[in-house]
C-alpha cells in the first residue's frame, strides 16, 4: 500500500497538532474552504464527491499513513473539491494549508515529491471513475473490491481478507448504485463462491474471477488502490 512520502510525514510529526474525531463525524465538506491537511495516525475516512442528483460517490478509503484534505494546493481561495467522514475513531495530526505551502516552497526535494504523490491520487480517481464509465455498477463493485484487496487485504490460505469491515451501503457508494442493487450483485458473488462475509469483513476467494469479469488491464499496483 502506497503511503505518503517520507519527508512529508516527518512535517506532520514534527509541526503537527493531534486531532481526534468520532466515527461518523465530517472532518471537513465540499464546498467549504479548505483550512488544513490532516495525516492520519489511526482509523479510517472516506472521501466522497456529491453528484449532480444529490448521490454520494466514494472516492477512496484512507488510512494510517495517508493524508487527506484539499490536496491541490497554491490555489487560493478555493473550496473543498470533497468531504470527508469518519470511518471510526480517528486519530489525526494537523497542519495548516498555509504554513504546508511554505514549507514546500522551502524545500525543493519535499516540494516535488509532493508533487509526484499528488498526482498519483489523480491518477487513482481517473481509473476508478474509468471504470464505472466502462464497466457500468457491476465493474465498479468488482474493481471497488480489487483496490480493497490491494490496499487492505491480508493473503491467506482460503483467501485475501479485507482488514476493514464495510457495509454494503459503503460499497454501493463506490458504484453510485443503490444499496439494494448492490446486495443482489454480493449475493450473486457469494452463491458462485467468490467471496463470503461475515460481520462487514469480507473475504475474496477468487480475485481473478473478478478481473476477468472486468477485462483488468493489470494497471499499477501503485494505482490500483482504495486510498
């Protein structure tokens, strides 16, 4: 699972403030302005978008490790491009936009290595979107659950296990489909035992069933993630 840069997270922990929030609560909305970057200690956020038709649409699940906030800096007055929501209880580190601008611009080394993992987060969305234009609900669900598994997912002997309990309303975000569309598709998975559930964990047994299904075009590792 790719991470952010070292020297990035080195910024956080040495000029960081602890932050806490409570599973459910919104770290920050689309459309509000942008005040801080926050690099993630503990838990797990989701980030999504608002469609047009007032859907939620995830974009990624991130993590211990990762930094979320409104990455596309230097821009001004803009506004929030996302929102973020815990997943659980997550214990976070927070900077400034405005000091981690300057901080950048000091640094010629930290300032590109931003650069090339901003624009790896772009390259995420662009194949996600690309695959619900493509491959419609169902090949969103299947390439959702294949950036789980590389991302989250623990091999073992029956399987890859997915370290992070989802519900299928968290997975039908990823599709833009309803959640009831989405349990016939799980429940179609399971009966043809590509995968089993228990309690929001959810365990691939055939991961290459699922990118035939979709035609996978063995993109990156470092792209095809969740975060």
């Amino acid at each position: 699972m790719e991470h952010i840069p070292d020297s990035i997270k080195a910024m956080f922990i040495q000029e960081g403030l602890p932050y806490e929030i409570s599973k459910g609560s919104y770290l920050f909305l689309e459309g509000k302005a942008p005040g801080h970057l926050f690099f993630i200690r503990e838990g797990h956020i989701k980030v999504t978008r608002s469609t047009p038709g007032g859907r939620e649409l995830a974009l990624r699940i991130v993590g211990a490790g990762d930094v979320v906030g409104e990455i596309d800096l230097f821009c001004g007055d803009s506004s929030c491009s996302v929102s973020a929501r815990a997943m659980d209880r997550c214990s976070l580190l927070s900077l400034p936009i405005t000091d981690f601008e300057a901080a950048l611009l000091d640094d010629r080394v930290r300032n590109r290595e931003w650069m090339m993992w901003s624009q790896l987060q772009q390259r995420k969305d662009q194949s996600r979107f690309r695959d619900l234009l493509l491959h419609g609900k169902k090949g969103a669900l299947y390439s959702t659950l294949i950036r789980l598994s590389n991302t989250y997912g623990d091999r073992r002997e029956d399987g890859i296990l997915i370290g992070i309990s989802l519900t299928n309303q968290d997975l039908a975000d990823f599709c833009g489909a309803s959640r009831e569309v989405v349990n016939r598709m799980l429940h179609d998975l399971k009966d043809n035992g590509v995968i089993t559930m228990n309690k929001g964990f959810i365990t691939i047994h055939k991961l290459d069933r699922l990118k035939e299904t979709i035609d996978c075009d063995q993109c990156p590792q470092c792209v095809c993630q969740i975060n």
